[in-house]
C-alpha cells in the first residue's frame, strides 16, 4: 500500500506516510479510516510525509480531490514533509481545498512539523 496511516493522541493526529504512486483502491482504506476519525473527534490535525513519493494515477487524483472537497473544514492544521520541490508547491496547492493551517517541512524535520502540529 502507498498510504501508511497512523493514529495518534487519541485519534487527534493522524501521521500519513506516502511513498511509490498512488492509485484509486490506496483510498479505499485510508477515506473510511480518517472519517471515522474526523466523526470521533471533530476535526483532526494530520501529519503527511512524503518519501520516495511519485504522486497519483488519474483515478487517485480524483479520489484525493473529492477527499478533499468531503473534508475541507475537518482538519485544524496539515503539516507536509517532503524532499522535492513540487511536494513544497503541493503544499501551498493544498490551501485553497482546506481552512486549515497548512505547513512544509523538509524531510528529517518530523520533530518540527509534530511541535507544530501539537502547538495550541
């Protein structure tokens, strides 16, 4: 799979590992598991890190943007890790799809993006 997901705090921090290409069926998984969270908690903050990621199929794409349009006022703050230049330009390409606070960090910056995240 080319999600990773893990809940953390209780299901408050979701840590999101990405790596390869995505495909539709990867979502398959990852949309019901960060609902039930976002309908446990409210909203939620997320963690994405993309390593050796090598973005979506068409059909993933689409899965990704729809996620997005569902759940565009369920996350408080999104922190993005990544080590190419086009993840920083998905991070500011995430704001206008979002009302949180979105964040990059470059890879081996977890500690920061997660002190970020938990910040009040």
């Amino acid at each position: 799979m080319a999600i990773d997901l893990e809940v953390e705090d209780g299901g408050k921090l979701l840590v999101c590992r990405l790596s390869g290409k995505l495909e539709k069926k990867d979502y398959e998984h990852f949309g019901p598991a960060v609902a039930r969270e976002i309908t446990a908690q409210g909203k939620v903050r997320m963690l994405v890190d993309m390593h050796d990621f090598h973005g979506w199929t068409a059909g993933a794409l689409w899965e990704d943007v729809k996620f997005d349009v569902k759940h565009f006022n369920h996350f408080e703050r999104l922190a993005i890790i990544g080590d190419k230049t086009w993840e920083k330009w998905m991070a500011s390409f995430c704001k206008p799809f979002t009302t949180a606070s979105v964040k990059y960090f470059p890879q081996g910056h977890e500690s920061e993006a997660r002190a970020w995240l938990t910040a009040a």
